[in-house]
C-alpha cells in the first residue's frame, strides 16, 4: 500500500484522535502512520529533524513499570521539540482515588497529548471519554498498539511488505497477542496465534479481529509446530504478564511446549524472523540462542518504538 504522507485527508482525520486500540484505525490511516515513522527514522539518521511539538508537553502516566515505552516516548516528544512529563500513579492523586474522570478534564488543561500505561482497557477509555486531548494507550491488559506499530515497521524493515506475512506468535493470548491479531487483520497479515487451552486469547477480541481480515488468515490453535510451519516471522512474549506475577509457576507449567527454540524455529521459513517485545525471559518463552543469535530482530525491533510513536505523537498531536 502506498501512502503520501502529505495526504491532507489522512492528516486530518489523525489530528486530535486517541490511540486506544488499532481496531479504531483504518488500514490507510495505518499505513500513513508507518510510512511517517519511517521518514522520522531517516531524518534522525540524516541529523535533520523537523521539530512539530515545539512547545507541547506530553503527560505520561504509569501504573505499570516500562523501560522501553518511557523511555522512547519521553526521548521521542523531546526530538519532536516537545516535553514530556513522567506521571507515576504512585505520585499523582489517581493513586489516592480521585476519579480519572477529574484527572483527565485537569490534565487537559495542561497538556497537549496524554500516554497511559496501566491494567483495564476501561480506565484508559473513560479518560480518553473525559479529556479533551489525545489519549494514547500505552499498555493495558487487553492490548498493546504501540507496540505493533513499531513492530510492523519492523516487518517491512525486514519483509519490504505487510501484505501477505506469515506471523506466528507463540505463547500466552495476551494483550500482545490481541494488538498482533487486530493489526495483522488490518493491513492483510496472516497470522497463527498458538496458546495453551485457557490461555488463548479473548474470543471477542478474536472475532472482532476476523471481521477486519478480507482475504487474510486469523487463526488460533494449540499447537505451536502448526502454528509456525512456513511463517516468515515469530513473536513470543512473557509467560506472566505485568499483574500476573503470582501465577509464575503455573503459568511455566502450562506453556512447558510453548518455548520458541531452534527445533520450533526449525519449522518456519530458511529466512525467519524472530521477534519479542521485551523484557524477554531467556529459558522460559524463549531459549538464549534464539533471542540473541542471527535471525532475531528484536533490538531493531525496540528502537522502532521510538520512530511509530513519533508518528503517532506528530499525527495526533502536531
Ligand atoms: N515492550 C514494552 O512495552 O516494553 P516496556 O514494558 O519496557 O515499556
Ligand atoms: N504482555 C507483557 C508485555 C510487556 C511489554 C505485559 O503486559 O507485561
């Protein structure tokens, strides 16, 4: 799909919008996102950013830890021109109760774009219900966009193309797994999501994803050797999640066949890709010799978290 970055449509109906899940985008709004995203990295190469934030603050709240979501958030706004303000719930009156509702009309006043990092998907949407300012999701237990989007300028970094990839994603059906789904089935992915029984991903989110796919393949199963025969590209992610910390040990034992390894590599494409959104856990979803050996993109992969929500920040924001 090509994509003029100049298109002023797509700009506009970019300009003030949330970012709350890729369902709400289309493919072209999508696609202009990652072709900007692109552009951005290529200027920052160049050394010749254009800076479209000047003097706007982004507020970014966590209720969950992050390094890599902080960290290029709050180096990407400031390249931008930009601010940005690290909110921890532990410090701000959220943590003490005050409606979100509140805080959102509050922050509105002071901010121009707001990032949210915590557990239901609900939260983030009553305080982007509330604010009068972008609200980017910036992780919930249901999903994670800003992740796929850099992820899938990974994909045509290494593919030259969405249309058509094989993804295999290997492991829990998590929020990681939900974002994968819906943006695969947006921009003509196929993609096999294989998660132990009672650790596949929300039917709802599943189906709501296949209703997006024309053409293109949605499916889950149990067996993660079906699941990775011929794919181009294979993801895992942690077997506990942030909040699920108490569920370790139950959660190795049902994932014990689910490690991405060299034997299940074995079963993808000669020119595979591995990629993990990190923190990864060696010897757990994935072994070293995987993570860190050739076919691995993932550090390629992190730093695309800093060009998409460039993107992201200069299209909504700008
Ligand atoms: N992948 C990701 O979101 O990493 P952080 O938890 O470090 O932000
Ligand atoms: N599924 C992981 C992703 C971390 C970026 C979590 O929610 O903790």
């Amino acid at each position: 799909m090509t994509v003029n970055t100049e298109s002023i449509t797509i700009k506009q109906q970019l300009k003030g919008r949330d970012f709350l899940t890729l369902a709400d985008y289309s493919a072209d709004e999508i696609a202009y996102l990652l072709e900007l995203a692109a552009q951005l990295k290529e200027q920052r190469k160049q050394g010749n950013p254009e800076q479209p934030l000047q003097g706007k603050t982004l507020g970014m709240i966590f209720e969950k830890s992050s390094t890599r979501t902080r960290v290029s958030f709050e180096s990407g706004v400031y390249q931008l021109g930009g601010t940005g303000l690290f909110l921890s719930t532990s410090d701000i009156q959220l943590g003490r109760g005050e409606p979100i509702s509140d805080t959102a009309q509050v922050l509105s006043g002071y901010l121009d774009g707001i990032m949210i990092r915590t557990f239901s998907q609900s939260e983030v949407e009553e305080l982007a219900k509330y604010a009068s300012i972008p609200v980017i999701n910036g992780l919930t237990d249901s999903y994670h966009p800003c992740q796929v989007l850099a992820d899938m300028q990974t994909i045509i970094e290494l593919k030259g193309t969405l249309q058509g990839v094989k993804v295999a994603y290997i492991g829990d059906g998590n929020n990681m797994a939900h974002s994968l789904m819906i943006g695969a089935a947006k921009m003509g992915m196929d993609i096999r999501i294989a998660a132990p029984a009672g650790y596949q991903p929300d039917p709802a989110i599943t189906e709501q994803a296949k209703s997006f796919a024309s053409g293109n393949n949605i499916v889950v199963t149990e067996s993660p050797v079906e699941a990775v025969k011929d794919a181009d590209i294979v993801y895992t992610d942690v077997w506990a999640s942030m909040g699920q910390e108490s569920e370790q040990q139950q959660r190795e034992k049902a994932f014990a066949g689910f490690q991405v390894n060299t034997d299940l590599l074995a079963y993808a494409k000669p020119d595979v890709s591995f990629l993990h959104c990190l923190p990864a856990h060696r010897g757990e979803e994935v072994t070293a010799e995987v993570i860190d050996g050739e076919q691995s993109a993932v550090f390629q992969e992190a730093e695309n978290r800093l060009h998409a929500q460039k993107a992201l920040m200069t299209a909504l924001m700008g």
